[in-house]
C-alpha cells in the first residue's frame, strides 16, 4: 500500500486506540482544544511508536516523558496548544526546532504542507527520521544541527514551533519567519518560561503575546 501523509492505522492491531480517544477527549478537548484538524491529528497518529519501547505504557498518559539524551516528548495537552496556537495550514512550511522523538514533526506533517525539524542530538535526530519514515510521513525532513542557526537554505517559514526553551526568542529564527508568519516557543529561563506567540504582519512587523507558563528543555547552547 503506498503510504502518503500518514499512516493509516489498522483498527484489527491498534491496541491503543482506546487508550489514544480517551486522551483526545479527557485531556485535549475537555480542556478547550477546538481545531478539528488538531483533534484528528492526534487521533490518527500512534503516540506509542514514538516512546522509548520499555515506556509504551505512559504513551497516552497526561505527562511528558523522557526520550533519552536530556530530551522529552511533549505531554498531548502542551503540544496540542501549541500546534492549535499555531494555526498551520495545508499550504504552509513549517520549521520545527527540538524534533526529539518526530512526534510534533508527525502531528505538523498533517496539518502543513512540508516541516523541515532540527535536532542538536544527531542520535535523537536519527532515530526520529528512522521513526517517521516508517511510519509513512513522508513530508518531513529532518535535520541535526543547532536550530539557532534555523534552516537559511530553506527560509522563509510561514509557521515555526520551538519545542526547547531559549531564553529569548532567537533573531535569527525571526528573520527566517515569513511575513504574515508565526511563531509559537516555550521562552524564558528554566522554572520561568512563558509560551509566547510572535505574529509577523504583512509589512514585517512583529507582535508578541504570552499564552501561559510551561517547562520545557532548554535550548542549548544559549548564544555567546
Ligand atoms: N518536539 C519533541 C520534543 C522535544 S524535547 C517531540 O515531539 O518529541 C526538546 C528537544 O530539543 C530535545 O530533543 C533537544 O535535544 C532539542 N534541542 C535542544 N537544543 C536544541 C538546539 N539548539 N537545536 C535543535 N534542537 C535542540
């Protein structure tokens, strides 16, 4: 069967399927997600493959968790507002900062049209692009290298999404940002950062809001 997008997941050997609804209705729309899109997303698309094997069973739980390497997958609820604060559509490209498992690159290649994710771990980086590869999302690339340099060869973006917290959001990922673009990241010092929205007007000129407090990893190395 060829395989465009995403995975079609076959409801004969989809054991998680209950457990995947009910983290899409307790925790994502019971907590005010609304984007249809989002909520089919993450219904489509097997959390699990995406855990460290021996933590499959924490894969629908509400809680990030660690991938290795300092990393962590998102808990659903944070990367579901974050993807809906986004508002990716199918004609965008989107650059993603931190791909750490692929599974908010998964969610993006959806949504967008094409999601360039860069990850510091070339292990990390690798094992992603193995992941999402087999699993059939083909629109996504992904690279290892520092996402404060961002991604010039393929710049400008119409969304970019940081999933590491730098302690500001980095000009240069700005510059890279289309006009009419926007960017969701988790901003701030470690214990103090806020989820921060920058939209980008059609003349260039930048807005940022704050949408609520978060814990991510920070981004690293911070820039001298
Ligand atoms: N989006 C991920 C969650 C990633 S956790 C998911 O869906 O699983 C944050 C990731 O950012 C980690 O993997 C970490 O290694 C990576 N990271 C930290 N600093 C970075 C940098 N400067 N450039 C690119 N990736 C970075």
């Amino acid at each position: 069967m060829a395989k465009t997008g995403h995975p079609a997941l076959d409801p004969a050997q989809d054991a998680y399927a209950p457990a995947r609804e009910a983290m899409v209705r307790r925790q994502i729309e019971a907590r005010g997600i609304r984007n249809p899109d989002v909520l089919r997303a993450l219904r489509s698309t097997p959390r699990e493959e995406f855990m460290l094997s021996e933590d499959r069973f924490l894969s629908y739980e509400d809680q990030a968790t660690p991938i290795g390497y300092g990393a962590t997958i998102s808990q659903p609820y944070i990367l579901a507002l974050m993807t809906e604060l986004l508002e990716p559509s199918k004609t965008d490209r989107v650059l993603e900062i931190g791909t750490g498992s692929g599974y908010q690159a998964a969610i993006l290649s959806q949504l967008a049209a094409k999601v360039y994710t860069i990850e510091i771990v070339p292990e990390l980086a690798d094992l992603a692009r193995d992941t999402l590869l087999r699993l059939g999302y083909t629109n996504v690339t992904v690279r290892q290298g520092d996402g404060f340099a961002g991604w010039p060869e393929e710049a400008p973006f119409d969304r970019i999404i940081l999933t590491a917290a730098p302690v500001e959001v980095p000009e240069t990922l700005l510059a890279q940002l289309s006009n009419g673009g926007r960017l969701v990241a988790p901003v701030g010092p470690i214990l103090d950062q806020q989820l921060v929205v920058v939209s980008k007007n059609a003349a260039g000129r930048l807005d940022t809001e704050s949408a609520c407090g978060v814990a991510f990893v920070a981004m690293r190395p911070e820039p001298k």
